[in-house]
C-alpha cells in the first residue's frame, strides 16, 4: 500500500486483514522518498490510499506519489485507488482534479448510483445499484483520462468511481472510502487543523452510526450497510481481481 503516514493505511489493514487474513500487506510512504521498483518486488496488488494533505494530486508536492503510481502501472500490477489514489490516477493518466464546486463531501457519499458500465463491472459484483459509503474529501475528479470508464457518480460528484484497463494498466477506484469505518472519518474531523475542521458537528453521528439507527439516517445510511463486509465489497471484488492477474502471471 501507498499511503502518507500510518493513518491513510489503517483503514486497509483492517478491511484485509478481515477480507484477506493471510494477505502479506507492505506499507510504502513516497513522502519519505521516492520510491522505486524494488519497492514492488514479489507484490501482486498496489494500493493507493487517502491522504489528509491540503494540496492537489497534480500539485508539485504530490510528484512523489504520482511517481509511485508511475512505476505500479509500468509494472503491469493491478492497482486500487481511494479518494486522493483515485484523483492521483486520473492525473498520471491524463485526466483532472479540481476543487469541488460543490465544497466537502463527507460522512457517507450519499446516494451514490451505478452508471450501466457500473453495474456490469466486477468491481461491484453485489453491489446494489444506489449505496451508500464512508467518505471525506474537497478534491474530485473533474475530467476522466481518455479511456478511462465511469462507474459511480452522485449529486456531489460526477465520478464516485471509475476504472482504466488498457496498455496494460489495470487501475480500479473510487471517490468514497470503502475501507473507512464512519468512526474513521469522525478521527479525521477531530483534527482542529484539517481542512475538514469545519463538519465536527458529524462527529457524534459518525461514531455511533454503526449501531444507532438514527444517526446513520441523519447522515444518509443505515447500520446494515455500514457492516465490515457490506461496506467493503469493492475491496473483496478488487483482492479477487489482484488473485485472478496473479494467477494467470505465474501459469505464464
């Protein structure tokens, strides 16, 4: 995984570590220099987390990333991106980021719809067609790279999710935070210095979502869906995908 600090990578150990138990999960931090191919030795799968930094994918601070993300592609590894990993994709790959019109996003992405690609597409096999996950972010994705294929969006923003599959990049994503618990996101609001500062109000319902029926209603979701497993369903699709590329690269 390709995270800023520990917390971008919590969220993914825990979800794998109840998804993929016998997974041998690696952290790797760019911001602490660049990294290089060695970085990727014996890897099938190449995460790219969240990040509570207050600069753009395209920003000149973020050229360690985007490097990172360079050599996971050239290396032909099936890659996921959440939130920032996502608009870093965009950005490597040609597309955009930008500010949303539409200010923060965070707590649930609510009401987020399949578009018709979505909902044939094996990153969200058992997914259903409108949900509902953990989310917090100011940037999104203004322009898809050319090739790339929307799978997501909702009234905040036009693309929730999108995948790449073509000279040999094998890149799937989404805007929201499937690894997040709501108690995660509520962490990053307690942080007076976050541009995220300005929701604490959410902080109370995002910590007692998971049980409390009313407060997951308040900010758009119900309990049920926030279950580890109900909320991480991209992630089991997306390790299934990463198994099935490994496979076929060691029968070749």
């Amino acid at each position: 995984m390709v995270a800023r600090g520990r917390r971008g990578a919590e969220g993914f150990e825990q979800a794998f570590q109840h998804l993929a138990p016998d997974a041998d999960v690696r952290v790797v931090n760019p911001y602490e220099g660049f990294a290089n191919v060695d970085d990727f030795a014996g890897v099938d799968g190449v995460v790219f987390t969240g990040s509570g930094v207050s600069w753009s994918t395209d920003a000149p601070e973020a050229a360690c990333q985007r490097a990172a993300m360079e050599l996971a592609f050239d290396a032909g590894l099936p890659s996921w991106g959440s939130c920032n990993g996502m608009q870093l994709a965009a950005v490597v790959l040609g597309g955009q980021v930008a500010a949303s019109p539409n200010g923060l996003e965070v707590g649930v992405a609510r009401e987020t719809r399949l578009t018709p690609a979505g909902q044939t597409h094996p990153q969200f096999k058992s997914r259903t067609a409108v949900f509902a996950v953990p989310c917090i972010h100011r940037d999104e994705v203004s322009r898809l790279p050319t090739g790339a294929v929307k799978l997501a969006h909702n009234n905040h923003s036009e693309h929730q999710a999108f995948s790449y599959d073509q000279g040999g990049v094998s890149f799937w994503g989404a805007q929201y935070h499937p690894e997040l618990r709501t108690t995660h996101v509520a962490y990053y609001l307690e942080d007076g210095d976050s541009i995220f500062a300005g929701k604490s109000a959410l902080i109370a319902d995002l910590n007692n979502a998971e049980t409390d029926a009313q407060a997951a209603a308040r900010l758009g979701t119900a309990p049920d869906a926030l279950t580890v497993s109900y909320r991480t369903i991209e992630l089991a699709n997306w390790l299934a995908h990463v198994k099935q590329h490994a496979d076929r690269t060691r029968q070749q």
